[in-house]
C-alpha cells in the first residue's frame, strides 16, 4: 500500500484530514493509509457513486479507517451499536444499518466479525479492504458488501511457501446437541412369593438435534481484485443427536428355602439414539468482480451445511444378581444421521466464472 502522489490522484489527495485525535492510541504500530487515494480512480469513483446514491456525501462521511493491529478484540461491526466498534454511518427504518470506511485492514492471524443477532441487513461500503495471510473476515449477517479494491495475498514466489490464504467467511450457527435420554429405573425388588428379580426400566431416546442455521441471502461486489484470497460461504450445521440413555438394572432375585435365590431381574434396553438436526439452507449468493489483476485468484467453498450425526445408543442395563444372573439389556440403536442443508444458489452479477471462482 504505496502512498500515491497528488499529481496522480488529482484532488483526492487534497485536504486529507488529519488523523483525529480522539482515536489516537500509543499502541499503534503500522502508518495510516488514505484507502481512497490509494486504490485505482475507477474504484474510487465507483465506491463514490455508491455513497451518493444512498444519499451520502464521500467527503462528508469522514475518513474512517480500521486496522486490527490498532484495535481491540474482538474487532466487530454489529447492527446493535453497543456492540459495535464503529458506529453506522446511516440507519434505514430502523432495519437496515450502513458502515462506510476509507479502509480495513486486516492483520495476519486477526478477525474482523460483521454480525446482526436478529438477522436484519447490514451493508458495509469500503474503499479498501486488505486482508493479510490467515487473516479472516467473518459475516454472520445478511450483508450487502461493496469494496472498491480488494488485496490478498500477492501471487507469486510467497504462494510456494503455502500460506494461510486470506479469507472472506460467510457463516451460520451451528444448532444443538440433543439431550441425553434419561437413564433407566432399577428393577423392582421382588418378595418371597414371586422371588425372581424384576427387569430394569429401559432407557429414554436422545434427543434430536437442532437445525442447523440458514445462511441469508448476500451480496459481494468488488471492482478491483488484486491477489489470492478465499470466499467460504456455509449455513450451520445440525447438532449432533443426544445419546440414548442407559437402561436401568434388573433386580436381584429373593431369597428361596434350602439356601437358594430366585433368578435375576433383566437389564433394562438402552435407549435409541437421537436424530441428528438438519444442516441449514443457503440462500442466493449475487457475486461481482468487474477487474482481476494478473495471477490475481478468487477460491471458493460452497459445501451445503452436513446434517448432524445421529446419537449413539444407550448401554443395556446389567442384569441382576441370581440363580441364573439376569441378561443384560440390549444396547440402544444409533439415531439417524441429519440430512445436509440445502446448497447455495450463486448468481454472477458481473465477470465471468472461471475455473477458480465457482
């Protein structure tokens, strides 16, 4: 990130603020950077007319900028204000919340979480967005996404060492596991006149697990592409069923005349495992990049959200002590396997797809 000279930029360069004192931190570590003035004019101008068309004025907005090597963590831009690091630069009907930033810039190792707790859309406007090896984008929103330049990792001689590719990830929660079953009851004692023991109380089913959840619809529009990066795009995926419980011990037998003891009570079964939950659905994907620099590579990961992993059976209860020992209870069935979420559409709004971009 090379500053650019006034000659080259014309008037965006002019009259750059200062960096304002009320985010002054000794801490800091790396210079400021003037995303605006930095990426190519075409960019700039297009995150520009962006701004304007929501009714924002570029030089108005201010020039706010977020580097996670300045920053606490966690590093969050929420729909609720409390929770976010930076407020939105716009509200819409009290739904949608706007965030408009000079740059981002994402350490090695760092994340940055975009998140809505009540699914409420979010969009987030940037003239840069960089984005180190290892470093992570996270979105747990519906999130309509503009970027005018975005940086990876450079292509070349680094790629051979095999870093950590720089990653945009798109992700929903995960459901819950279902509850154990309950375990069996003991057996009932038994009495002189019916002296064989009792058969153990069988064990309750698991619970089934939850779904997993759906990943909304996004929106991802880059107009300069410069680098290796990776987009992950998952719903949740559903909770594992719970475990049958165990089936409870049959009693002992009584005790009979001339030193001898009624038979053993059975073991209770085990109870079945539980269903896993469903894996969540994906909704549309609209992805547009207008410019890739040369060796510049976008991989991506749209693998349907997997179904929850059905609960183990539980254990069968021990049978009791007599002449002859109770048999132990059967062991529970496995639950069923949740199914997988349903796949995510992509729709190309502008480039082509290629061979790494799908």
């Amino acid at each position: 990130m090379t500053q650019s000279s006034s000659a080259t930029k014309g008037k965006r360069t002019e009259g750059v603020p200062e960096v304002p004192s009320h985010i002054l931190r000794p801490t800091w570590t790396a210079r400021r950077t003037w995303g605006h003035a930095e990426i190519p004019d075409a960019a700039a101008a297009l995150v520009d007319r962006v701004l304007i068309y929501h009714g924002l004025d570029p030089e108005a907005i201010g020039r706010d900028f977020i580097d996670t090597c300045r920053r606490p963590d966690p590093c969050r831009l929420s729909w609720v204000p409390d929770r976010s690091l930076y407020p939105p630069v716009q509200t819409w009907k009290h739904e949608r919340v706007r965030f408009a930033l000079d740059d981002l810039v994402i350490r090695s190792g760092d994340t940055v979480l975009i998140e809505s707790p009540f699914d409420d859309p979010v969009d987030l406007i940037t003239y840069r967005l960089a984005i180190e090896p290892g470093g992570r984008l996270v979105v747990e929103a519906p999130l309509t996404l503009t970027i005018g330049q975005l940086v990876g990792l450079p292509p070349g001689p680094a790629m051979a060492e095999d870093p950590p590719l720089p990653r945009i990830q798109y992700a929903a929660p995960h459901g819950r596991a279902g509850l154990s079953g309950s375990e069996g009851t003991v057996g009932a004692p038994p009495h002189r006149d019916e002296p064989n023991g009792h058969i153990g109380g069988g064990g309750d089913q698991g619970g089934v697990g939850r779904p997993g959840r759906s990943l909304a619809d996004q929106s991802l529009f880059i107009h300069s592409l410069g680098g290796c990066l990776s987009l992950v795009a998952q719903a949740g995926s559903g909770g594992a069923g719970g475990a049958g419980g165990a089936g409870g011990p049959g009693s002992r037998g009584h005790a009979v005349a001339f030193f001898r003891m009624g038979e053993g009570g059975k073991g209770g079964d085990g109870g079945d495992g539980g269903s896993g939950g469903a894996g969540g659905a994906c909704g549309a994907f609209r992805l547009g990049i207008r410019h890739r620099a040369p060796g510049s590579v976008l991989t991506t990961d749209f693998t349907p959200a997997p179904g929850g992993a059905g609960g183990a059976g539980g254990p069968g209860g021990v049978g009791g002590m007599g002449v002859p020992d109770g048999r132990p209870g059967r062991v529970g069935g496995r639950g069923a396997d949740g199914p997988s979420g349903a796949p995510i559409t992509v729709t190309w709004t502008e480039g082509e797809e290629t061979e790494n971009a799908r």
